[in-house]
C-alpha cells in the first residue's frame, strides 16, 4: 500500500499525487516509469513518475482523465488514501549523453515524462529547450520547466466549445506541426525527443524528418504487466518486434512503425469509452 501524501487538481483533467514509495524511487531513474494498480480487481496503468525525493521516499505523478481508470483515481483517490500497488521502476532509463542541443517535447501530458529526462539531459551539460503543446487549461510544469533548461516554451491552444474533442486535437497537433518547424529552424537541435499520443509522434516526426534532424520517442502502447511477458506492448521497431516495457521506452523514431502502433492503440477504444460512459452514470 502506498500513502497519498498530497493531491493536487494542477490543471484540466491533470491531478498531481505526491505518493509515498521509498522502494521504487530509490532506484528510480529518469525516463523508467511505474505500473500502478489503484483499486482492488481495478486495471493497472503505466504512469512517469515526474519528480521524486530519494531521501524523503516519495514521487509525483501526474494522473490525466483519458478513460475510466484514470477518472475514477482522479476523481475518488483522496490525500491519505492509498494506491494497492506500485511495481518498479520500469523500463530502461532514457540515455544520458551529450548530445549538444536537445529539443524535448511533450504534447499535452507527454510533458511530465518530458521534465525529468530534459532536466538530468541540462544537468549534464546539454542545452535543452522543452515544448509544450496542448489546450490552454492543460498546461502544467510551467514554471518547473523554466527553471530546469535552456528555454522552455507553453504553446495553449483554445478548445473551440463548437467543435468535437477529435477536431479540437486536430488543431494541437497542427499547432505543434508549425511550432515545431518553427523551433528546428531557430534552435538547429542535434537531438529531438518527443513524448505523446502515437499519432502526435508520427506527425512530429514527418517534420523532424525533413530536417534529417536525429529523434528519439517515448512509446506507450498498451501495457499490462510491464516486465516482457504478456506481449501487450509489442511495437515494431527497425523491422524487429520489441516489447516497449523492456525494449525501451525509448526508440529511435526514424526505425519506427507508427502505423502499426497507431492501429494497434485503437483495438480498444470502443470498450474505453464505454467502461467510461458505464462509471459516468
Ligand atoms: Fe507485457 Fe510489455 S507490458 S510485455
């Protein structure tokens, strides 16, 4: 059991949980992540921890409503309540090296995964300019951000009350498109790095691509048991299968099969949106 030590609505749709787990941070490294089972017979879900304290034994996570789960954490997890189980550190952590230039982006909560691997990538000497894109109430790590690198950019763009939730994504992902260019152009990154939804990555990546610019992406398939054997979150990686939980999470974005990830992300969403509607009533 793992004690709630603070909880904190920090934007839209994002709750920041402040979780007692001495045992997984004390290993913790910047780009490995958690598995996170919140309520008895409940599913569990991979989550970044954003920041943590070795000596004092917590991590942060930030927790965004995409489905069920995360609504239902988000809505009845409590300061003083308890997560059931957190297994980790996960994953391998993200490659430290000096790279020069770094563009690290994270496109809406992307982000959190962003800030601990761009800010270790600052301390070893890289100059690191983060980006954020996403609707304007879902900006977080502002401040967290601008403190940790070179130059960090909040790019919000407004929700159009008139327009469906997918047509209103359409307009980040363009937004990003443009700034990205724009970024590329100014910085001359030697390295791009890129947290998000998988059809966000490919975009990103088709323009990084004109740059012949290097990129690496976090990829989030789905995921189950975190540790290679359930084969849940097989990707396609320089015409290889990988598992992302033992694999990666970090790839080089130019060996990836976006379209088999795009496809194999949306196998279930059908059942998403009705186990979300069901606990909605
Ligand atoms: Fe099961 Fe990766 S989550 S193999």
């Amino acid at each position: 059991m793992y004690k709630i030590l603070e909880r904190k609505e920090i934007a839209m749709r994002n709750v920041w949980f402040k979780v007692y787990a001495p045992h997984v941070v004390k290993k913790l490294q910047p780009g490995q992540f958690v598995i996170v089972r919140a309520f008895e017979n409940g599913e569990r879900i991979p989550l970044t921890p954003v920041m943590w304290d070795k000596e004092e034994g917590w991590m942060g996570l930030v927790v965004f409503t995409r489905g069920k789960t995360t609504m239902q954490i988000n809505t009845e997890l409590k300061e003083g309540d308890y997560f059931l189980n957190i297994a980790g550190p996960l994953g391998n952590p993200a490659p430290m090296k000096k790279y020069g230039k770094i563009l690290a982006i994270g496109l809406y909560t992307g982000i959190v995964e962003v800030f601990p691997i761009a800010k270790a990538w600052q301390e070893i000497g890289n100059e690191v300019h983060t980006l954020q894109v996403t609707f304007e109430p879902m900006i977080i790590l502002k401040d967290e951000l601008e403190k940790a690198v070179s130059k960090h950019t909040a790019v919000g763009v407004p929700i159009d009350p008139e327009k469906s939730f997918p047509e209103n994504m359409k307009n980040v992902t363009a937004k990003a498109r443009e700034v990205v260019r724009d970024m590329i152009k100014e910085i001359n990154p030697d390295l791009v790095f890129m947290v998000g939804p998988v059809g966000d990555q490919k975009a990103i990546f088709e323009v990084v691509r004109e740059f012949n610019v290097p990129m690496l992406v976090d990829l989030h398939p789905i995921m189950v048991d975190g540790t290679g054997m359930c084969g849940a979150c097989r990707v396609t990686v320089g015409g290889k299968v990988r598992f992302a939980c033992v694999d990666g999470p970090t790839f080089n974005a130019y060996e990836v099969d976006f379209d088999e990830l795009i496809k194999r992300s949306s196998y279930y969403r059908d059942l998403e949106m009705r186990a979300m509607q069901e606990y909605m009533q």
